[in-house]
C-alpha cells in the first residue's frame, strides 16, 4: 500500500491518499470524488469535483482544514476573546437564507450543509456567506438531520416526513430517496464510507449499506436481512433494524464496528455490528439525551438534564459531569487529544437558554470549568426578544457555527491574528 501527501500553500491542507493492492479493488465502491475549487454556474458559485480513479476509491480521506488531525490540534489555535462573528447568508443577501427554524448544521472546511423546518437543505460557501445553489427541495416536512462529504460528493438528510435522501454534493440533485425508512420520522443520522444509519421516533435504528455488494461481501453483517432479490444488496438496502431504545433516537455515532447511540428515554446504548446485539447500555442522565460524540473511547453527551457528561467506556463508568446551563443541552461537540490517551480535551456545548460553552479540564484535577461563553443573541435579524434556542454546533480548527430558533446562522472566526 502506498501512501502520498500533498499541502496546499494557502492553509494547512492536506490531502492524504492511500492506494491499495490490486487485489483490494474488486471490493471497491464507485469512484469517489473530491472538490478541489470553485467555479460559476447559471449564476451561483458552486463547488468544482473530481473524479478520482478507482485505485483511490474508498481510500481517499477528507483533507479539508486539518480534518485529518483535527482531533490533535482543534483548539489549540482558537483565539477566544478576539473572535469575529459572521451570519449566513450574508447581510446583503437575505433571500438566500432559510425561511424557519435550522434544525442542523454540518461543517467541512470551507462548506456548510444545513437542514430547516422549511422543508429544505442550503449549501453554504462560508468565505462568501452565499449559498452554493438553490435550496434542495425534496421533502415533505421539516428536515432534521444531515450529514455530508465534500471527498464523497454527498449530503444525506433526513426528516419528518420519514424519508432519507441522498443528495449530490456537486450538483445539488437527488440521487436516491430511500422511501423504505418511512415508518417514523428521521430524527438522526450518521454515516461513514460502508454504513448509513438512521434513528427513529419510535426508537428504532435502521442500518443500511451505501454501496451495493454480494451477500458474502466482508462488509454485511452476520444478522443482516436478506437481499429482497437474489443475492447481491443494492446500494441503501436495509440490512438490519436495532431495537433497544424505549422512545426517539436522537444521536447516533458509528466508529469501525460500534454504534453508539442516545435516546430520549435517557439512555445511550454501545452496539456491536459484528452481532447486532447491545453490548453496553449507560444511563447516567436523569432524563434524555439529545446529542452524543464517540471517540472510541470516551462518549461526550449532552442531556435534557442540562448536563454534559464524558463516559469512560473501557472503565464502563462517569468521569466527568459538565454543569452550568440553564437550559436543556440540544447540540455537543468535542476534541480529543489522540497523543494522550484519546482524552477528552474540549467540550464545546449549545443549549436552549441561547448560549454556548467552551469547556476545559482544571488543570491537576478531574473537574471541568467554563473556559468561554458565548452568547448567541438569537437567530433573527434584526434580532427579536426571544428565540434564542440553539439546535445545532458544529466546529472545526478555525471556527465554530451554531443554528437555532430563527433562519440566520452564526459562526464565529476563532483564528489568533497571527494565524
């Protein structure tokens, strides 16, 4: 296998590419793609991508930003008390904003994809406050999750009305809309290159493969459900459906063979893909969980309780509780420093009170403290008393975004001057 890394002079990009044996590629998915510009189409500014050759494929990792190393550097370079605000869209162009509440945010390097009460989804440039294309219409009701991967050309949403769809990055077009999980609306989502999964209101999880392949494929699980026909699963076939969760599953994480989820009955339960069956079930929330991170180790999660809690899994107890909002915790992220340990280094928290922690470890102690406050100030413009309500954070290692009650997003530019 070989290895190659490229950096762009502009920023500390990296492109890291991984190409496999020969023998690897009959089990490659379709040809990625990755976005190396931008150019103008009917107007909109939109993303230009690529298509990588097949050795590539599934090999390719985000280079946006330091993703890679995010996890080593996120905070390290913020610049808390000199910070710069932005709003999308931008002050000039409100119209190319959302019409209702933002439910969700996803964040990846320059592009941000978010999801509205107003039926829709918006991909933002972030260095222009513009949108990309016109807004991605296509379900029926209010849209709640998403997730998206400029290297994949993909955003997948999904929302109320119960449908999950996957769109092109690129274009902005429909490429699938998986009508099988309409059951119960689509409160969650996540997904990596193998898997999608979905979270329900009835408390079901729905597990999907993103590509198509064999039966005997390394990738289907031992507990999958059949192929409807014949012997090879089309791409977004459902393989398995978990049961666990009393009520809503509001967060989902996957990470190699686990899944992690949150629910509103106040627990979080650890799956194994290999077996489908529970392995960990944690309560240590007085009531549900709204948002979770995983890192492989720690779970960082964010309650109805107004707590925050970090979760040794390996030590199966509490090693932190996070206390100071006075409204429920709807939106978490976190940094985890991976040359120590996989610690927990930040937590960064956004509640319903319209506020936004950034959280720090006491130094020589197992307390965690308010390193900064944020406060939103709503998301209305010109801002009204009221609807402070933060639904969604997102970060990276120069900023921050958060949306809520109101169609304006902020971010905030964290970079030192010097940067």
């Amino acid at each position: 296998m070989h290895v190659f890394m490229s950096r762009k002079q502009d920023s500390s990009r990296y492109l890291l590419i991984l190409l496999p044996r020969t023998d690897d590629q009959a089990a490659m998915p379709p040809k990625p793609r990755i976005c190396v510009g931008t150019h103008t189409l009917h107007g909109y500014t939109k993303p230009t991508v690529i298509t990588l050759p097949t050795t590539i494929s599934r090999f390719v990792l985000r280079s946006l930003n330091c993703s890679i190393i995010m996890s080593l550097n996120t905070s390290t370079h913020w610049n808390l008390d000199e910070h710069r605000q932005i709003q999308l869209p931008h002050p000039d162009h409100p119209d190319d904003g959302h019409t209702g509440a933002v439910y969700g945010v996803h964040l990846q390097g320059d592009h941000l994809v978010s999801v509205s009460l107003d039926q829709t989804a918006r991909i933002w440039d972030l260095r222009a406050q513009r949108s990309l294309c016109p807004p991605l219409v296509g379900h029926t009701g209010s849209v709640i999750a998403v997730q998206f991967d400029v290297t994949e050309d993909v955003i997948i949403t999904g929302g109320k009305d119960g449908n999950v769809t996957v769109w092109r990055f690129s274009t902005g077009e429909v490429v699938k809309t998986i009508s099988e999980a309409r059951h119960e609306s689509v409160i969650s989502l996540h997904f990596d290159q193998r898997y999608l999964v979905t979270g329900h209101r009835d408390g079901k999880i729905k597990l999907w493969n993103r590509h198509s392949m064999e039966v005997d494929h390394f990738d289907v699980p031992a507990f999958a459900i059949r192929p409807a026909e014949g012997d090879r699963y089309h791409e977004y076939s459902l393989l398995a459906v978990l049961e666990g969760h009393g009520t809503s599953v509001n967060a989902l994480k996957l990470r190699d063979n686990v899944l992690v989820s949150g629910s509103g009955d106040s627990t979080m339960c650890i799956w194994s893909l290999q077996t489908g069956e529970i392995v960990q079930k944690i309560n240590v929330h007085q009531s549900g969980i709204v948002s979770l991170r995983y890192n492989g180790r720690f779970i960082v999660s964010g309650s109805t309780d107004k707590s925050a809690k970090i979760y040794d899994v390996d030590q199966k107890m509490e090693v932190a509780c996070l206390e100071g909002h006075t409204g429920l915790i709807h939106s978490i992220q976190a940094v985890f420093d991976d040359d120590n340990g996989a610690e927990v280094k930040t937590v960064v928290t956004g509640s319903y009170n319209g506020t936004v922690r950034v959280w720090e470890q006491v130094p020589g102690s197992r307390e965690w403290r308010t390193l900064h406050q944020f406060d939103v100030g709503g998301f209305h413009e010109p801002k009204v008393v009221g609807n402070r309500r933060i639904f969604s954070v997102d970060l990276d290692t120069n900023r921050f975004v958060c949306a809520g009650q109101g169609p304006v997003i902020r971010f905030w530019d964290l970079r030192s001057p010097s940067k």
